[in-house]
C-alpha cells in the first residue's frame, strides 16, 4: 500500500511508513533529512536515492538544486514538473555504487521503475549516472542510460522479455 510517497508495512498490527527509495529505512532516517536540507548527503548513492524520492514527491526544486549548477537544471523546471505530473514511480534498485571516502567523482547504477499514466504503460530508466563533489557537497553531472538485451527480463516489471515490452 502506498502512503504519500512512502510504502506501508504492517508489522504486528503497526503501520511503518518506509522511505520510497526502497532503502528499507524510515524516511526520518533516510532521504527526508536530506531533502529538508537537514543534512546533505555524504555519498554519491544517498544522493542517488534521495533524487529518487524527491522524484516521487514531485518536488523539482530538490532535483534541480542537486544538479551541479554547469548544468544550468533551472530551465527544464517546465519539463520536470510535467514530467512529475504523469509519472507514478514503481521502485528502485540501486546496482552499484563506486566512489571512495575522499573522492571528487562517483558512480551510481540503478534501475528505477515507473508508470507513464500519460502512455498508460510501464518503464524504467537503467542508468549509471555521474556525482562531482564541489564545496563539499555531491551534486548529479549526467548519466548514461543502459538497455538490455533484447531477450532479457524487461526490468519495468511487467513480466514480459524487454523485446515484447518496452523494446518496442
């Protein structure tokens, strides 16, 4: 069951609403505090995930101020909020993860599903996407999108190989 943006887990008759980045921590302990600007990430995959969730939510101010600022994210503001508006994210599985304690750069490969209500299908972004650190802070460069083969499971989720769904 999905609750604002977090999933719902019923454990002996409490309710615990999990962070949407599927980390299986509560979001007080996880992307929350990074999104409220509480703290900011200290890793290239918190950062990862906590995009993610700000997806989700469809707050766009967050993704754009985690953009490293040579990207110049604020004019797409119009496209990612009609892009948020029609898109119900499905979960995320992040890969991997690569970039050590004093690194400048980093890497993050995931796979996050979603729903095109605007398409009425599923799909998923399999991307490895590059962090520049700058003032201490991590912020997302770019990323390069990875399809699979055509015989593959299709990673969306809907059970099909990817050449009969989103292959098409």
């Amino acid at each position: 069951m999905v609750i604002q943006g977090g999933f719902a887990v019923v454990t002996r008759g409490v309710v615990d609403i999990l962070c949407p980045c599927d980390s299986g921590l509560p979001p007080d302990q996880c992307c929350a505090a990074f999104i409220s600007g509480a703290r900011p990430p200290r890793t290239p995959g918190q950062l990862m995930r906590s995009r993610y969730t700000a997806f989700t939510q469809r707050n766009v101010d967050y993704l754009i101020a985690t953009w490293h600022p040579d990207c110049e994210a604020a004019r797409w503001r119009a496209e990612l909020t009609a892009q948020c508006a029609v898109t119900q994210w499905r979960g995320l599985v992040v890969k991997a993860e690569s970039a050590g304690r004093d690194a400048q750069e980093g890497y993050v490969e995931f796979i996050a599903r979603f729903f095109d209500e605007q398409r009425h299908r599923p799909g998923f972004i399999h991307e490895r996407s590059r962090f520049v650190r700058m003032d201490d802070r991590w912020y997302y460069v770019d990323g390069l999108h990875k399809q699979p083969a055509r015989n593959e499971p299709c990673p969306c989720g809907s059970g099909n190989k990817y050449k009969k769904c989103c292959g098409r």
